[in-house]
C-alpha cells in the first residue's frame, strides 16, 4: 500500500514502536501495541506491514532516511565540498538514530536472514542514492553506479562502527567516516590518473597487425 496517507501512519506506528523494539523486537506484539497507543486500528495497522517485521525494518529505515534528508535540506552545503556534504548526511542520519541504536541492531539482525537479503540491499541503495542526490550529484554515466556502490560500502562500514561508538556528539564515527572517505578519494584520483595514462600508452593490439 502506497500513498502519502499510508505513508504518514507508518510513520507514526513506526515512531510509537521505537521505544519497545529493544524488548520485544520488530514483531507483532510491537506493532499492536503501538498501534492501540496512536489509535490505529489494530487491523489497518497489520495491513501496513503484511510481511510482518521486513516490512517493519524497511519502513523504519525509511523513516530515517525522511529525517536526515530534511535536515540536510536545511543546511547550508554550497560551501562545503562534496565529501563533506556526503559525510554531513551520514552524520545526520546516525544522529536522527542515536536514541533507537538497538532498534538499529535489530534491524539488522533482521536483514541478515537469508530471505531478507534482497530487502537489505536495496534499502542501503535507497539511501545512498538519496544522499548522492541530495548532496547535488546528477550524473548518468557508469559513475552513477559506482559512487553509490562506494557509498554503500563507507555507510556499512560505518554503520557498525557507530553501533559502538560512544565518544561524545559521535566525534569517533565523524572521524570514521571522514579516514573512509578520504581513502575513496584517493583511490578515485589513482583510478583517474591509471585511465589517462593508458589512455596515453601504444594499443598493444597493434602488434598482432600484419604488415602491409
């Protein structure tokens, strides 16, 4: 089910379920709960998740997706360079998430089960790709594809890392994110300048000419 409405009482249930999903998990029991404080209908609050708890993780990464591209949208990125934009991102989304860590962690659990996979990797696609547009890139071309492979693996990696970080204002998974991203760069740079040399040495097909 797909729309503003549905989306906004997903939301609200998902909000309402926050506080018991480190006792009781991403599971019905939650859901009905929540459902009876927001004054959802038990029935319509089941039909929102008809997969039960993937259904459950996914709005809820959704759900924070939502609040970190709202408060990227009222930063000021125009002078910032692009990989601080993208670490200003990751670093608003683990902060919209810092009271629910392990709503966090149970959401992954959920994601490592095999059937769940799928779901897993398209959700950490959906926000890469929102962060790649948020911050202001348009391209169209094959580096489409890899800047948001590339993100995808710095926001795993960081991902766990803030799992356990409990450095004040999150300064050691700043610092995470900043060494992974720098380390990107630099490859990026090698890669470029490994193309434009090739690009300057003898086709070696050349030699398997015959000659006239």
């Amino acid at each position: 089910m797909k729309s503003p409405f549905a989306e906004r009482e997903r939301d609200r249930l998902i909000a309402a379920m926050l506080p018991d999903v480190a006792f009781d998990g991403w599971s019905m029991h939650t859901l009905r709960a929540a459902a009876r404080r927001t004054g959802i209908p038990v029935e319509e609050a089941v039909a929102l998740f008809p997969r039960g708890a993937p259904d459950l993780v996914a709005a809820f990464s959704r759900w924070a997706d939502r609040r970190m591209l709202d408060r990227l949208e009222g930063a000021v990125l125009d002078e910032l360079r692009l990989s601080a934009r993208i670490a200003l991102a990751l670093r608003l989304r683990f902060e919209a998430l810092a009271p629910w860590r392990e709503a966090v962690r149970r959401s992954l659990g959920v994601l490592a089960m095999p059937f769940s996979l799928p779901l897993g990797l398209s959700l950490l696609y959906e926000t890469v790709d929102g962060i790649w547009y948020a911050v202001g890139d348009r391209s169209t071309d094959f580096s489409f594809y890899s800047k948001r492979a590339s993100l995808a693996a710095v926001a795993t990696a960081a991902t766990l890392y803030w799992l356990e970080d409990r450095s004040a204002g999150l300064t050691d998974t700043q610092a995470f994110i900043d060494r992974r991203l720098a380390d990107l760069h630099r490859i990026g740079g090698l890669r470029e300048r490994l193309s434009a040399a090739a690009d300057r040495l003898p086709n070696p097909l050349r030699v398997l000419r015959p000659s006239r």
